[in-house]
C-alpha cells in the first residue's frame, strides 16, 4: 500500500512539473520576409481542407499547426494584423509567411507584394474562440472552441484557457532568427531587351504609356504585342494583370524561365495608341513593343 501511494505521489508531482514548464513556454516567433496570395486561388481548398476565401483575415505557414493564430507585423511601417494559419506555404526561401489579401491590406503591402514582418504566436489562445469569422468555416478537425481539453489541469493550476499539453507545437518553435537586414524583394525587374518591331519614328502621345521602340504607322496591316512587365515575383504579376484588365485591357500571362511577363497580344497598328491610353491609365508609364512572328 505505502508503495502505490509513493508511486501516485510521483505521477502527481510530473503532472504539476510538466504544467509549469508549458506554461512559461515562450511564444513562437519568427522574422523574415511576408508574401501575399490573393483571387486567383478563391474558392479552392486549402491544405487545411478549408476553402479560401481572400477577404478573411487567414494565412498560409510552412509548419506550424493549423488553426494558430499569428500577429504579424510590417516591421516597415508597423501595420500589424491577426491572423489564423489554415494553409501551407510560402514555397519560396526567405519567405516566412502568406497573408491573405485582406491581411496584406492591413499590412499595407498590396502593391509592394512583400514586406519585412515580425511573426509572433498568441499564447494561450489555441482553445479559445478566434476573434474573426473564419472559425466557422475550419474542418471538422480542430477542436471545438467550447471543447475543454480531457487533460486539462485542476484548478489549482494554470488557467483554463491554457493551452493543452497536445498543442504544445505551437510553442515549441526554434528561437527567434536573426533582425531582417534585407528590403523587401523589387515590385518589377527591369524590362529585359528583346527584339524591337520596324516601326516609325516615335510619336508622343499626351496622356499615354511610352512605347519603347515607338508607334508603327497606322494601317500597315501588321500585328503587335505590348510587353508590360516582367517579373519574379508571380503575385506582382498578378496584380499587374489586374490593373490592366480594370483600365480595359486583355492582357495574358507568358512564362520565360523564372520570369513571369505580363503582355498585351494581336495588337492592329492602328490599336497600340489606345492601348498606350489605357496603359498610362493603370499607372504604367512605358511598354515595350514587339512585331509578332
């Protein structure tokens, strides 16, 4: 009898030691560079199983536990945003996270498409409710947010929104890395030289994109392509695309090695200088030009 109760007393004294040492777990930190992904993947699923949706304040991480919630801060400007992990990614390195789109809006980063962040996890928050909407469309998976965890602690010990034992991934992440030193990565790379159509002598349009190469003479019965932009970054790509397309553009996507160009096709001669318009219009200032084959 008096070694059951040794052993007993040994079981109850691991328990309270093991609740402590979670307990003054530090947070999970991380710093390094934030990227955003927007529309083009609404309505897919995430690694989660979860369906994306870019108004939701939601993020993608490599490794950390679905369902953790992050403040991430632009240590450029100090935005910060809370967000919760429901996707994997980025794939890219140097890149530490994903925000979603609303996220990035807070973060002020949309037209940078990266930014210099600080991540940090909310401790003590993994069975408590999330304060935005998305909880309610998580998989069946994560727990409950009113669910108590069976190895919860007795009262005598840490509070009950204490994260359980079970969930200790989230707080047992490497130390912090080292400050960011480095900027964020280019919005655009410079145009990469290409073969220039046979066009007339430059003509300069008021209120219009600079047409590198210049502006064939109308009625010749050629066709053109515009070039844009080229790009490493796929998400600038992205919003490049959209800017043309809400000034009444059509422009299409071509893939060059690790470059993504954004281009305007099948261009009549007569067309390129309304197209330098609307250009000029969704903030680009110059295009290079291309006879097609």
């Amino acid at each position: 009898m008096k070694q059951i109760s040794t052993l007993l007393f040994i079981i109850i004294a691991i328990f309270f030691i093991t609740a402590a040492v979670y307990a003054n777990e530090p947070a999970f930190r991380q710093a390094g560079i934030a990227s955003w992904y927007g529309n083009e993947f609404n309505g897919r699923p995430t690694a989660s199983g979860e369906i994306f949706d870019d108004s939701l304040l939601t993020a993608a991480h490599p490794t950390l536990p679905f369902g953790t919630i992050l403040t991430v801060t632009n240590t450029y400007n100090n935005r910060q945003v809370t967000v919760r992990v429901n996707d994997r990614g980025p794939f890219v390195a140097a890149r530490i996270i994903d925000v979603s789109r609303a996220a990035a809006q807070v973060l002020d980063m949309i037209h940078t498409g990266t930014a210099p962040v600080f991540i940090e996890s909310v401790v003590n928050t993994a069975s408590a409710p999330p304060a935005q909407p998305p909880v309610i469309q998580a998989p069946a998976t994560q727990p409950p947010a009113t669910q108590a965890p069976a190895t919860q602690a007795p009262a005598t010990q840490a509070p009950a929104t204490q994260a359980p034992a079970t969930q200790t991934p989230v707080i047992q992440a490497p130390v912090i890395q080292a400050p960011v030193t480095q900027a964020p990565l280019p919005e655009a790379i410079p145009q990469e030289t290409m073969p220039l159509a046979s066009v007339s002598a430059p003509v300069a349009i008021a209120g219009a994109a600079n047409i590198i190469g210049g502006i064939p003479a109308p009625g010749n019965g050629r066709i053109y392509r515009l070039q844009i932009g080229a790009y490493r970054i796929p998400r600038n790509a992205v919003d490049t695309f959209e800017k043309l397309q809400n000034a009444g553009l059509s422009p299409n996507y071509e893939r060059a090695g690790d470059l993504y160009r954004v281009v305007i096709t099948g261009l009549r001669s007569e067309e390129i200088p309304s197209a330098a318009e609307k250009i000029w219009a969704a903030g680009f200032s110059e295009a290079i030009i291309r006879e097609e084959q």
